[in-house]
C-alpha cells in the first residue's frame, strides 16, 4: 500500500516535470498509430531525472512524447527489450530490465497493466489526434535502454510464434538428450552419457536465456545472465569429455591427458563462479565457450581427417554447436543488427545440432566405433575368457587398417598406464609409442603380413608407457580379412618385461656371458646333434629355488655371484661326467651323455651339491635347487627329452623343492599350469568361498602357551582338494590378485581374532599376523583397507600384524609401514636371514617382530657352528632393538629347546603344531587356557562349547 502510494507520488512528480517540459521536445516523438508491428523507442527517450534523494530504487525514469494523428485511439503496448551486451557487463546485473511504472501527464491517456503479456508489459492507449507526453520507469534498463512498443495483434502473435518455436526448439534438444541417454543407460557407455549431459546442459541453457528460470530460485544468486552462461560452460566442459571419449586427446598428443582433464575442471570452476555471480566470471565463461566449441569442432574434424571414425561422425554437430555459440556471441555484442530474432534462430540451430549429436552417437553405438561399444569380434568370445585374459595381465590389441586406428581393450591400456577411453589411437600415434630401435621391426611385420589375411604371427616389442618408461610387449596377432589383404589385425597383448630382463642377451657364441657356460639354445642344439646317442643320456635341470628372493635381498651383483659360484660349484662336481649348460635366468643343465650312476642318484647328487651354503659377503646364502631329470630312452629326441626334464622339475616343485625327482610318464598328464585358467578359477573360488584362513599356532617358548597365530591361506578346491599356497599365492602376486586375496585374508583374520579375543581375554591378548605380498603395500587403497579391517573388527591395537619379507621393504614401503603402525598394525619382519640384511638395516623399520626363516632351524649346518653363531647375534641384536624375535619350522623337541636356548621368545612350527583350521584352532586355544579365563565371557563359553 506505501509502496503504492509511494509509486503514485513518484510518478504525479514526474509528470508535474514532464508537463513543463513535454512541449519543446520534438525529438522524442513516437507515432502511436504507425503502421509497424514494433518500434525500438531506446532512441526517442529522454532520461528524465527526478531530485536525487527521491530515487531510492534502481530503476529509472524516462519519457517520450506519444503522438497519435488518427482519427481512432491509437494502442500500444510497451515493454523493456534487452539492450545489446547487457549479459557481458563485468557484473551481469541480478534481474533482467522491466518496466515498473507508466504515467501520462494527459488525463486523455489510458494506461493500464498488460495482464495477457505477463506482468510487465503495460497498455498505453492515446486518444486520436493527440501528442501526450508519456514516462516509463525502467529497473536494469541498460545504456542505451530499450524499449519496445508493439501493436496488441503483433505482440500477440509474436509470442505465440515464439512459444511454438521456443517449445519445438527445446522439445528437440530435449528428444536428443533422451535418446543419447537411452543408449548411455543401455549400454553404460560413456560416449552416449556424455553426449546426455552436454545435451541436457545445452537445453537448460536454452530455457534460461528464454527467461523460464528467472522467477525461480536459481536466479536469485547470480542472476539470469549467470545462470545461463553457467549451464552453457558446463555443456561445453561435457562436450569436451564426449570428444575426448570418442578420439582421446592423449592419442595426438601423449601429454595432454592431465592438461586436458585439468582444463575441463576449470572450465566447470568458471561456469559455476558465473553462476555464483562473481565478477567478470560471466563473460570469461562466454569466451570460453566461443573458443571451446570453436576448438572442439576444430578437434574432431582433425581426428576425423586422421582416420578416428567415432570423430568424423561427431564432427558435424560439433561444427553446428560450434557455429551456434559464435553467432549468438555476435548477436550478444549487437553484431547482427536486430536483435529480437537473433537468439531464437540460434535456437533452432542448436536443436539441430543436437539432433545430429543423438544420431552420431546412436549410429556410433550402432556400428559399434565408439569407444567402449562392443566390436564384432569379441561377440563369440566367451565371457569368460574375456575376464580370464583381462586377469592375466594381457590385452586385445586391434588395429583397423581402413581407418587406421588402433583400440586397447581396457587391460591393454592399463599395460601402458592409459585409461580406457585412451586406449583407442591412430596407428600413428601408436607408432610414436613403439621404441625407435623396435620400430621397423614392427612395421616390417605389418607391412609383409599384411598381404597374409589368416596368417598368425608373433613379435615383440618396447613401447612407451605413460610413466615414460619402455616395457616390453609381446603381441600375438592373426590378420584377419575376408580379401588376400587383411583388414585388421587382432590379438593379444602382454607384458613381457619380467621374462625379457631375466633373460640372458643372446650371444653369438651360444655361451652365457656371466657363468661362461653355454646357453640353452646350445643345449637344444647339441641334443639334436646327439642322434641315436640320446637314448643312453640322462638330462638334469635344475632351478634355484628362491631365487627371487635371493635377488631381492643381494640386489644384482650378489645375486649374480650367488649364480656363478652355483655354476663353479656344479662344474667342480660333475664336469667329468657331465657337460653343464645354463638354461635360463636361475636354471642349469646338466647332460650325462654317458651316466655312471641312474637318473634318481643323479638327480640326489645335484640336490646335495645345491644344498649347502654360499659364502657371500661373510654371511651364509642358501640357494637350494628343484631338480628334474629325465632319460633319453624315455625320449623321442631331444626337446621331448628337455620337456620330460621340465614336467620333472615342476613335480619337484610342486613337492617343496630342495629335491630332485625323475621323469615318470604319468607326468605328462599334468599338463603346466595355464596361467589365464587359473587366474580365472582363483576368481572364481573367492566369490564361492572356496578360500579359507588356517591359523597356526605361535607359541611362546617359556611357557609353551599358544601367543597368537599366524594366518595361512588355502584354497579348498572342490576337485582337488586343500591346495597349498605356493601353488597359488606366487601366481597371484604376478598378476596381482593377491590385492584382492589379501583384502579377504586381512578382513577374516581380523574378524576371528576379535572372536578370539572376545572369548579369550588374556594377557597379553591373542594376536594374528597376516602374510602380506609387496604388491599389496603398493596399493594405493590399502591403508584404508586396513583401517577397515582394524576399525570394523575391533581388535586390540598392535595385535593383528602384517608380515612383510625382507626383501618387499623398498624405500616406498617404508613410508607404507610408518603409516600401518600408525593405523595400529603389528608389523613382523618375515623370512629373515633368507637375504643379506642385517638388522640394524632393518632399525628404521618400525617392526616389532622378527621371524627367522625356518632355513636357520632346521638345516644341520646352520644348526651348529656358524650358522648358530649367525643366529645368536640376529637375536641378541633383536632384543637391543626391543624387538620380538620367532623362530619359525621348529619340528622337533630338540628344535625347540635350542631356539630357547638361543634366546628366542617365540616358536612356531609342526613340533607344536602345523597350521589348523578355524574351529581347531579355537579349540587349541581353549585346550591350552582352559575355560576357565574366558568363563568371564558367557558368549565365549557357549560359542566353544559347540566347537569342542
Ligand atoms: P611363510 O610365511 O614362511 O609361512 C610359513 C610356512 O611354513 C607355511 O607354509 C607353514 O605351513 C610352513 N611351516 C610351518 N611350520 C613348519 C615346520 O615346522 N616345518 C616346515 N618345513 N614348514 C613349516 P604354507 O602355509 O604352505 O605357506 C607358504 C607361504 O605362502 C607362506 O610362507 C607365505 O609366504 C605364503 N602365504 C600363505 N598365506 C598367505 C597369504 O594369505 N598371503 C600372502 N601374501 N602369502 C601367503
Ligand atoms: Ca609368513
Ligand atoms: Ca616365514
């Protein structure tokens, strides 16, 4: 009612003014009756200001003079235009221009608000043959200010046109984006949802120019001209996610990944300042626009060119949106002349461009070339096989001749440390990956297989990874075509790094360079050579047992010399009688082409020779070998005899190791472990639940109570029974499912030891430790796994430990470990003594336990003399330290009592007991403490009871 009255006043003041000074100003007349639909009347007003202390509001006066020369009364209806830029203003104003009040100082004039075109026009009729002077306040007009006179038919008929068109524009972006999501929901690819996204963007934007937000709550923060430009750069920040799915950036340029991703936030910061209506934020989202979709377009068309086919079929729509932006930039600025239609031909045009996005990418999905849509050929692979390859550290390599791209399936990518989505490059950029030396190699194959279709091949190769180092890959490949000229070339790619380094550099002379003992290539050949001679021959491999670990913990002088004084050492011992060979990175041969003893005493000498110690570096190193031996008589010829040979030194293996074993013909039923299979089955055992904790007990040695356990895995196939881990864990770490299995064992054993705890309140309390594998502390999820594991179990603090081996502590896992023991983990150093650290090494290590390798226990010679010495001052020195010391493999009463003797806290072995399962193991605890201490716990009594 003030604000009315207020209004009034305002308006009787103007018109008082108005009247004085209405008749000189001629230049400010406007022909009421005129024949046009709209006149822009920005030009004819006159600022009209009132005393300053009488304008409280943002809005302004203005004044014109009405004529109307005819005979009829003449109607017009008047409402605020958007001046030209007015969105670019360094800070956009919060509300688009109106008109809030008309007044007439000619009571003759008729005004009076236009309900039917909204609340802000007005309907101002002048009576024939009249000159009124007419004023407008206008809140946000700009400068000039515009305003808008319309005939009530062409208005009318206007807004209904614009209605229909405004619907139509935004039904189509609207059908497009849903079709794009449709596919993206289908098929949960990303091309298709980002496409959904920009779409749905690009419309929001639309409707917010259109003004449909603008009484809403979106607007009040940053006002209409932010809204808008926000939605617009987050539509563009998409479309460049959906460009980068369709031809990722990195295949042009390998660097640009993280700029890319970098600059697509950016681009969402700055839309969402102009949203938040900060300063300048508006126009620097707009420019971004311009450019960005300038850019894109710009990109996708390169691509296109280059044979990327999901680019060129995105290239169109790109080239429109990009084409839309820019037009509607130059109509913002007043570029293009009259103003009223410009944006809503913008409009139309956008809403092509959609409809063109939706069918590029549903024709993309159709045909199968976007990234991540499925290719023809995997169709007929099984979907397990595809798992069981993704498992196994290999990938699908595919090459497209026509288009000459190349697409990594997901795993091969990862083997170059790229994403997905970057995993599909021209063959060029391909090609700049390939390592210069390897190069040529590779193209010559292409290049003379090509004209090979149905030919099978196989090559190898470094190429660049995004760390920027150079792995080595082998692709196994068949060119396929239905033509004599193939049209894409498919198959596998793996890893090969760890067997390329292990292998010796091929030698002209056939001999090894480090033990100068000639190679296997020259064993082959001089049992090819042998003839008729074969079948008296006996062949013995053999393969140093842990040698991985001996390298670990010697690094590669030590390990070497570890490998040249075992080859001396054979030579010494069998040189007469045998030629000796060095297979492989830690294997030997030895050929008896005329044995004096049989292959079983064969294959017992080598074991003993093996088994005893090397002096390096003053300490013991023991480097036991597997040996397998066959015989010639049991041969076809000379590789079936090398084959027999290796079946032999797998059994001897799988047996332990440390033994020798003599080829059986039953052998050759066990075909070698297929790596892809099995990694596919361990899967598969870990959702059924097929593995399974075993605990054995530690014990401590003074009172012979169990301490705590240590947490064992076994698989219970349903087939074969209770497997081992060292038939799976190794496999595992290769291929790095242990990251998984170690996640199950460290959740169950830290929910049976609160078990334990809880019905075992001892003192101190149970702990369990847990293997853990290198691989694990690498991963970058495992602190939170284990603060998981401790946090949702609720152990006691320090008592569930990890056990790392000496030779998994790097530099990088010492962070790792300061930050278990922070987490509240127990940390045990296993196998210690295997390698060469000495322990005030290892005083930076927050450890708290150390276990001595069961080697030091149980072998005669390092049970006495040296090897006790040896033991003494690890455990002395341990206890300096203030740490727990283990000895592990004690079997024997008198393993026992000299563990002891020698100072050790703690044992564990088969003399107490081997590792048990769940329920035994509960029951070896309450069998040694009895009910009586966890009578205090109902719970725990009941639960044994069942177990007992
Ligand atoms: P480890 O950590 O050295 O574990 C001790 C191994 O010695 C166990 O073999 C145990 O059964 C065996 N053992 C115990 N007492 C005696 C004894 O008195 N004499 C002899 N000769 N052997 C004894 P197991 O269970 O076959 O485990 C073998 C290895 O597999 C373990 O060696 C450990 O390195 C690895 N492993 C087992 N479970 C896991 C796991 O969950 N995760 C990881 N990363 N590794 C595991
Ligand atoms: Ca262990
Ligand atoms: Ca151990």
């Amino acid at each position: 009612m003030i604000r009315l009255a207020f209004a009034a006043a305002l308006a009787a003041m103007a018109l008082a003014g108005l009247a004085a000074a209405a008749p000189q100003k001629d230049a400010h007349k406007i022909d009421f009756a005129g024949s046009e639909a709209v006149m822009e009347l920005g030009d004819a007003l006159g600022p009209y200001s009132l005393p300053k202390a009488a304008q409280p509001r943002s809005a302004e006066w203005y004044t014109f003079t009405a004529v109307n020369g005819s005979k009829r009364p003449a109607t017009r209806v008047l409402h605020a235009g958007q001046p030209a830029a007015e969105a670019l203003r360094i800070l956009p104003r919060p509300t688009r221009p109106a008109i809030v009040a008309v007044a007439s100082a000619d009571p003759g004039v008729i005004v009076e608000k236009a309900k039917a075109f909204g609340g802000r026009a007005y309907l101002v009729t002048v009576p024939p043959e009249t000159s009124a002077p007419i004023a407008v306040e206008i809140a946000n007009a700009g400068s000039p200010p515009s305003l808008l006179a319309w005939t009530e038919p062409a208005l009318a008929a206007h807004n209904r046109q614009l209605g229909i068109f405004i619907a139509a524009v935004a039904g189509l972006i609207f059908a497009a984006a849903a079709i794009a999501a449709g596919l993206a929901v289908m098929s949960g690819h990303r091309a298709p949802l980002w496409a959904a996204t920009a779409l749905g963007l690009v419309l929001l934007s639309r409707l917010a120019a259109t003004g449909m937000f603008d009484a809403s709550l979106a607007t009040r923060v940053g006002g209409p001209y932010g809204l808008t430009a926000a939605f617009a750069g987050l539509a563009l920040a998409a479309g460049a996610r959906l460009a980068n799915a369709a031809a990722p950036v990195t295949g042009l340029w390998p660097r640009a990944g993280r700029p890319f991703h970098l600059g697509v936030l950016g681009l969402a910061v700055i839309s969402a300042l102009a949203y938040l209506g900060a300063p300048a934020a508006t126009d620097l989202t707009y420019l971004c626009v311009v450019l960005g979709s300038g850019a894109l377009a710009a990109y996708l068309v390169h691509c296109g060119g280059r044979g990327v086919r999901a680019a060129r079929m995105l290239a169109p729509s790109a080239t429109v949106f990009a084409l839309v932006t820019l037009a509607g930039t130059l109509s913002t600025l007043g570029l293009l002349g009259e103003t009223t239609l410009a944006p809503d031909i913008g409009g139309g045009f956008a809403a092509a461009g959609a409809v063109l996005l939706a069918l590029a990418i549903a024709a993309g999905e159709g045909f199968a070339i976007l990234p991540g849509a499925r290719r023809h050929s995997h169709h007929d692979a099984h979907p397990m096989a595809l798992t069981a390859i993704g498992a196994s550290h290999q990938g699908i390599f595919d090459l497209e001749f026509g288009d000459d791209v190349v697409v990594l399936s997901r795993e091969a990518a990862a083997l170059l440390g790229l994403g997905e989505a970057e995993g599909r490059m021209p063959h060029g950029a391909w090609l700049a990956r390939i390592h210069d030396e390897d190069r040529p190699v590779y193209e010559e194959a292409l290049s003379n297989f090509r004209s090979q279709s149905g030919l099978a091949f196989r090559i190898e190769f470094r190429a660049r990874s995004q760390s920027g180092r150079y792995p080595w890959f082998e692709l196994r490949a068949t060119m396929m075509g239905d033509g004599a000229c193939a049209s894409r070339c498919l198959g596998l790619i793996a890893d090969i790094t760890a067997r390329k380094e292990s292998e010796p550099a091929a030698d002209s002379a056939q001999n090894d360079a480090l033990t100068g003992l000639p190679n296997r290539a020259a064993l082959l050949a001089r049992l090819k050579a042998m003839g008729a001679g074969l079948r008296a021959a006996v062949l013995a491999l053999l393969d140093i047992d842990r040698f991985k670990a001996i390298h670990a913990s010697l690094g590669d002088e030590g390990a070497d010399a570890v490998l040249a004084r075992a080859s001396e050492r054979l030579k010494d011992r069998f040189g007469a009688d045998a030629e000796v060979y060095r297979f492989g990175g830690d294997a030997f041969a030895l050929l008896f082409s005329q044995p004096k003893a049989n292959a079983a005493a064969i294959g017992a000498q080598i074991a003993e020779t093996c088994a005893g110690a090397y002096a390096q570096g003053g300490r013991s190193v023991f480097a036991p070998a597997s040996i397998g031996v066959a015989e010639g008589r049991q041969a076809e010829g000379g590789e079936a005899l090398a084959k027999n040979a290796e079946l032999a030194l797998m059994r001897a293996k799988r047996d332990g190791g440390g033994c020798a074993r003599v080829f059986e013909p039953s052998m050759n039923g066990e075909k070698p472990v297929d790596p892809v299979a099995l990694e596919a089955e361990l899967r598969a055992a870990l959702e059924r639940d097929e593995i399974e904790l075993y605990y054995q007990p530690i014990v401590r040695l003074a009172s012979e109570a169990v301490a705590g356990f240590e947490a064992l895995a076994r698989w219970r196939h349903p087939t074969r029974g209770l497997i081992a881990p060292k038939d799976f864990i190794a496999h595992s770490e290769e291929t790095g499912f242990i990251v998984e299995l170690g996640r199950f064992t460290l959740e169950r054993a830290a929910r049976d030891l609160a078990q334990w705890q809880r019905f075992f309140p001892v003192d101190p309390p149970l702990f369990v430790s847990v293997n853990i594998s290198r691989r694990q502390l690498r991963d970058p999820a495992f602190e939170r796994l284990l603060k998981q594991a401790l946090d949702g179990s609720g152990v006691l603090s320090g008592t569930l430990k990890l056990e790392v081996t000496e030779s998994a502590i790097d530099a990088d896992a010492q962070d790792a470990l300061h930050r278990v023991r922070e987490i509240g983990a127990g940390l045990a150093i296993d196998d210690f003594g295997v390698g060469q650290s000495s322990l005030s090494r290892l005083k930076d290590i927050p450890f708290d336990t150390v276990k001595i390798d069961q080697s030091f226990i149980s072998r005669p010679e390092a049970v006495s003399g040296e090897g006790a010495v040896v033991l003494r001052s690890i455990v002395a020195l341990a206890h300096e330290l203030k740490r727990d010391v283990v000895a592990e493999g004690v079997e024997t009463a008198d393993d026992a009592r000299r563990v002891r003797d020698i100072g050790c806290e703690f044992a564990q072995g088969f003399y107490f007991s081997p590792p048990l399962s769940l329920a035994d193991a509960l029951n070896y605890v309450a069998r040694r403490y009895g009910l009586k201490q966890s009578a205090k716990n109902a719970s725990g009594a009941a639960g044994l009871g069942g177990q007992t």
